[in-house]
C-alpha cells in the first residue's frame, strides 16, 4: 500500500483532530502518501481531495471539531453514490481508506469494502454508541463539556431551590446522561435503556424535600425524549418550580481532552498499521485499554454494551 486517504464523517466529535493528525503522520512515517478527503462522503463523490503533508496537520491537536470537515450525504447510501466515490479513489492512486465516525459512517465503509474497497472505521461520536470499543473519541470531551454546565446549573438551582431538567444528547444510548448524571450528582437519571415510572421520580423528589434537599437535578437522554415535555409534565405532578436546559450542540463542540487526544493519536495511528498489514475491513478500538479490531462488516449487527452495573451505582449513590 502506497496512498491512503482520511475523511471523517457525520456529527462532528472533539478528538477527530488529532485522531486526522495521528493518521496522516504515522503514515508519513511509514513513507505512504496521504490525501485528506474534504465534507465526508460529499466530498469523496465530488473529489474534494488533496495531498495532506507534515504541515498540513500542525497546530489542529488541541482544536475541536474536524478540519476536514463532516457532512451528511444520502447519496452516499445507493450504491451509485458508492462507485462513485470509489471511481474517485481510483483516480487518486487511493489503495485504503480511513473513515472517522459514528454509525453511519461506519455503514458506509462497510459498503465500500463489500464493494472490494478496503476502509478501515475509527470511532469518532459523542454518544458512545459504537460496538467493538469501550468508548469512542469525542465522549470524554462531551462529558466534560456536560458536568462543567450541570456544576453550574447546580449552583443556581440551589439559590433558588429549584428542580432542573437537562436534556443531553447521546441519540439512542444514554451513556453520556449516565456518566454526566453519575459525576455530576444527579438525583435521577434517565435513559432510552432503562423505562422509568413518573411516579416513583415524584416520591424521589418528595422524599429529598422532606430531608431537607434544596434543589435537584435530573438528567434526560435525548433519547428518551424531549426534556421540555417531560418538564412539563413533572411540574404537573409536582407543582415544583421546574427548569429545563437542553445543552445542544455545545455538547458537541471544545478542545478535546486529554483522555481523547491519547485515544485518538493511537487508534488513527492503529488504523494506518492495519492498511500496511493490508488488513483492511477492520473497525479498530479500545478495550481494557488495549487496541483492538474487528471486521467492520461483521461489527455493525452488534450492539455498542450498555453498563448496567454504573446505572445500579448511580441509583444507589442518589437515594
Ligand atoms: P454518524 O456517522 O455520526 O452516525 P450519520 O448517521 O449521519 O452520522 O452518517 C453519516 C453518513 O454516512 C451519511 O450521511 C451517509 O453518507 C453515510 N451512511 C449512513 N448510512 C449508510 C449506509 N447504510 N450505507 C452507506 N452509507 C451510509
């Protein structure tokens, strides 16, 4: 393998950065050329392509979002869509690819090496909803962005006795509400994984009254649903004085962490490896803190594991 190509894809996550950088230096390192593929998908059917060197990724580690830029191509879904971006790489000499991204991303390297195209996937979400990892680049940073605003939120309800719902995102997984929930003391939690039952929500919130407890917070999944209704509905319920936030994008943007700049540095630079191996296919990420890979055909029938054992401890620590 002589040329590779990069692209990341879908919703942006802090760490696809460095995660960019790692792979274009590891492969400079390995004497491969590099070219960087610009708007995802979008940009591989229209050939926004272009030589990446040394330089080309200098002073981007510490910046949030992707200098390669991301999008949304539907096209990209027919299998039209997919020999044109292949007839792209062909004409760049691209022999592999890597792709960084969530979900969908990964269907659409999955697509291109059933086509015969070798990809590799490097996860790169927010939401921490991929399988094959035990987290995925972009979550840490997320979380960090989101118990910064609980501790701050945490301030103000408490001057003002209120009960505070935040909504946060995750899309269908509710990692990010339970570990922001978990660290940031959250009194419930709620997520698509887990059905819950108003009435037990109100008994909790009765019961912290009746100790004393000046404010509370409950954190929603976006999954779960919208953290407006179910504001709504609880100060139906409760006649509390009740606020929501829906932290939004902010959750999505920021320097990336240093737990995400590490993980990102050696998964974009295990994905390089695994090309020169000639091992393409593959889905790489991190287990007990070890690198792994799996076959990305194979890998999107399972499910990203949800750990039950933290929500138990979350609902034990919040009585
Ligand atoms: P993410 O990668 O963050 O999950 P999306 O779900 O929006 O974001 O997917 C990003 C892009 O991946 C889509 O816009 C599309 O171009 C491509 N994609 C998604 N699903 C498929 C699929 N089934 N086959 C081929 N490409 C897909």
């Amino acid at each position: 393998m002589k040329k590779i190509g990069v692209l990341t894809s879908g919703g942006d996550a802090p760490g696809m950065n460095p995660a960019i950088r790692a792979v274009v230096r590891k492969a400079i390192y390995h004497n491969l050329e590099v070219y960087g593929i610009y708007g995802g998908y979008t940009g591989l059917i229209s050939g926004n392509i272009q030589r990446l060197d040394l330089g080309s990724v200098g002073d981007i580690i510490h910046r949030g979002g992707t200098m390669l830029h991301s999008a949304r191509c539907p096209e990209f879904k027919t299998k039209e869509g997919q020999q044109k971006g292949i007839k792209q790489l062909q004409a760049h000499g691209i022999e592999g690819l890597v792709v960084i991204g969530g979900d969908g991303s990964y269907r659409g390297a999955k697509a291109l090496t059933e086509l015969g195209f070798p990809c590799i996937g490097v996860p790169g979400t927010i939401d921490n909803d991929i399988p094959g990892t035990d987290v995925t680049i972009g979550f840490d940073t997320a979380l960090n962005t989101v118990i910064d605003a609980i501790d701050k939120i945490r301030d103000t309800a408490s001057s003002h006795e209120r009960t505070f719902v935040i909504e946060v995102m995750g899309r269908d997984a509710g990692d990010i509400a339970l570990w922001a929930g978990l660290a940031g003391g959250a009194e419930t939690i709620l997520i698509p994984e887990e059905k819950y039952d108003l009435n037990d929500i109100v008994e909790r919130l009765r019961k912290g009254q009746e100790r004393g407890k000046k404010h509370s917070i409950i954190i929603i999944a976006e999954g779960v649903g919208s953290g407006i209704e179910f504001g709504k509905r609880l100060k139906e319920a409760t006649n509390l004085d009740t606020r929501v936030s829906v932290l939004g994008h902010i959750q999505r943007g920021g320097s990336p962490t240093v737990a995400d700049r590490v993980l990102a540095s050696r998964l974009g630079a295990r994905a390089v490896e695994l090309l020169i191996e000639g091992k393409g296919g593959r889905a790489v990420g991190i287990e007990n803190n070890v690198l792994v890979d799996y076959d990305i055909i194979d890998i999107l029938d399972k499910h990203h594991k949800f750990d039950r054992e933290l929500y138990k401890l979350s609902q034990e620590l919040s009585i």
